[in-house]
C-alpha cells in the first residue's frame, strides 16, 4: 500500500467499488441486440475473487465488463460477463516471470497513445476492450498547502417527489436507462440476483464506466493466466481540469457501452471515437484519509470543506451518497477486506463513533454479515 498515489503525474491512481458481486450484477443489466433485458454474470470463481473497497489502488482486483466472446467463441459477441482483473495491464508478450518485474506503469494508457504503444496497441487491434466499473475515482489537486484528495463520480438524483426521502431510489428513470437501467424477467436472463430478484428496477449507485483494454498473461514457466487491465485516460473537461489535466475516458450511457464492448460490429478505429472528454461528473472533497491505501472505510468518501473542521452543506449529489448507503440490503453488502489488527479495529471504533448517521447505519448493518475470505 502506498501513502500517496504512486501515478498522481497520470491519473486514475485509485478508485471505490463498494457493491457486493450480486449487486454489481444487477447494477450492470442490459438489453442484447434481441431487446432481451440481461443481467451479466460472473465468469466462474471471478465474483470471489473481487473485494469491495472504498480505495482500491494498482494492484487490486476490480469488476471489468467485457464480451463474453473472450472466454468462450461460441458466446454471442453481445453477451456481456464480468470478470474480476487486477489493475495494471501486463502485457501477454512480457517474458520475465513475475509481473512486478515490470519497469514502468500501465494502470493507466492515454487514448492518444495507444496506437503508438505495443502494450496497447496489441489488446487493442485484438478487441481486447473492457469497461472498468467503479463508483468514482479519487484525484488530487494540487494547492498552496500540499494536495487535495476529491471523489469524481457520476451526478446521483431522486425520482420526483421521493427527494426527501433517506430509503428511496438514488437514482431517477433516466439514469436508469442509461448505464445501469432495469432487469426484466426474462428466460434469456444470464442471470438474476442470488435471491431470485429480477423484477426490481435497480435503485443504487450509478456506476462508473470507464473504458479499458485488458490483455492475458501467462508465466513463461506455465501457470495459472493473469488477466489485467489499464484505464484508458483523456484531456479532462472543463469542469474537472481545475482539478487535475486527465481523466478516465467515460462511456456515458448503455448505448456507449454496447459500442465499446461490441468489437465484432464495432471496429477499433472507430471503437477509438468513443473516446472523448465528457463534462458530465461531479465531485467533492474528501478527507486526507485517502492517500494511505490502507484506509478502507466509508469516511474515504465522505465529504469534507478543506478550509473547516466542519462538514460542509451536502450537495444533492453526496446526499445520494449517503442515502445509498443507508438504504442498502445490509444483508447483500460485503464488507472490505482488512487486517484485523488492533490498530484498524480502534480506527473502525473511531468511525463508527464520528461518521454520520448514515454511514453507522452501514456499518452496523455490514457487521452483521461480514465477508469471510
């Protein structure tokens, strides 16, 4: 773990995914080129291999959509999987034996670039495209005083008339229609919820899709394949600059998705257009605790005014925050994975003693259930 972002000269360096696999899942439906609404599932063993966090750096394991054509040629191009992918692209070519081998990074790759590059340019020609999910990505911006960490996410709305409401959607129609929309019942369903739940419209977190290339590695000596994966970054738009020059390439909506995975239909020079600066995120400042990777807690994106001890006025946004938390099945949340050294149980105390109501409500209900690894 690093106590500052190892690539803050490029960007993203770190990111929070908090839903369970399940949830991912539902999170991620979509409608196939039939028009059948289809839940994604996991490729076998990949959900276990997966952790939520609130602060996942280089390294670790993420949920990455992708074709499901990758595993399997007989799969139709349409159908997606989720894989579970460390970050960091090491490319199929690398002949060392061990990945940390490597001398320079590839968690990142500029969309300018990628052409340019082997290491990108392979996956790339190959269809080697995936969309890395996430709830937002940290970046830091640089002040007088030092750096200040910001969470960058996908805006968070109410349905009409529910704006009051902790327990009610964190997302209204029109986002569910777009990169996370509803599941119906279906046969053709790939697969619904652990419980059977594939009626319910999705009311959590947006997530984050950011465009990626992956590619698959295998020790020379033989072995288990590594599959890994490299966020694919653009100038930042206006709205974000101010904050740092880069930012994920963001596939704004099911339709973008589709595109970007679809590499039968969808050519890469073409794939390549997707690729723009959107100014279509919102953000906020958040605590210092995020720059130890080893902080693992909801108090990473809670957030804070960097000129007071105080907690700032709540934008509709972080409120969604909040209330997504809250109103989440504890029972379908995992908690992250940490060390139960004494150190971080006394830290967890201390969270649970000054987070919000909300944030305590979610981890109360998190350690009723807590993940075994």
């Amino acid at each position: 773990a690093c106590s500052f972002p190892l690539f803050s000269r490029e960007m993203c360096g770190r990111t929070a995914c908090t839903l369970a696999p399940d949830e991912v899942s539902r999170a991620c439906s979509y409608r196939n080129r039939r028009g059948r609404r289809r839940q994604p599932r996991w490729r076998d063993g990949d959900a276990d291999n997966y952790r939520p966090s609130y602060n996942k750096s280089p390294q670790s394991m993420s949920p990455v959509l992708l074709s499901h054509r990758h595993f399997d040629e007989n799969a139709p191009v349409d159908e997606w999987v989720l894989a579970s992918m460390r970050w960091g692209l090491v490319p199929s070519w690398f002949k060392e034996d061990d990945p940390s081998k490597m001398h320079y990074s590839t968690s990142n790759c500029r969309s300018e670039n990628i052409l340019q590059k082997k290491s990108y340019k392979d996956p790339m020609i190959k269809g080697q495209r995936c969309v890395i999910l996430a709830d937002g990505f940290y970046e830091w911006k640089r002040e007088e005083k030092g750096k200040q960490p910001f969470f960058i996410y996908f805006p968070q709305t109410q349905k009409t008339g529910d704006r009051d409401d902790p327990t009610t959607s964190a997302r209204n129609k029109k986002n569910s229609e777009t990169a996370c929309p509803a599941v119906e019942a279906s046969p053709d369903s790939t697969e619904v919820g652990q419980e059977g739940d594939a009626s319910g419209e999705w009311t959590g977190w947006r997530l984050l899709t950011m465009a990626g290339l992956f590619d698959c590695w295998t020790p020379p000596g033989g072995g288990e394949p590594l599959y890994t994966y490299s966020v694919i970054t653009v100038n930042a738009s206006p709205n974000l600059e101010s904050i740092h020059h880069r930012m994920p390439a963001i596939l704004d909506g099911e339709e973008e998705v589709r595109r970007w995975l679809d590499f039968g239909e969808v050519k890469s020079l073409d794939a390549l257009k997707l690729l723009q600066s959107k100014n279509i995120l919102t953000c906020h400042p958040v605590s210092s605790l995020v720059n130890n990777s080893r902080n693992n807690s909801p108090e990473c994106l809670q957030p804070v005014d960097p000129n007071s001890k105080k907690n700032p006025k709540p934008t509709a946004s972080s409120k969604m925050m909040k209330n997504w938390l809250m109103s989440s099945s504890p029972s379908k949340r995992k908690e992250p994975s940490t060390c139960n050294s004494k150190e971080e149980q006394e830290s967890k105390a201390k969270a649970h003693r000054k987070s919000p109501k909300a944030l305590q409500q979610w981890l109360q209900g998190a350690n009723k259930k807590p993940r075994t690894n």
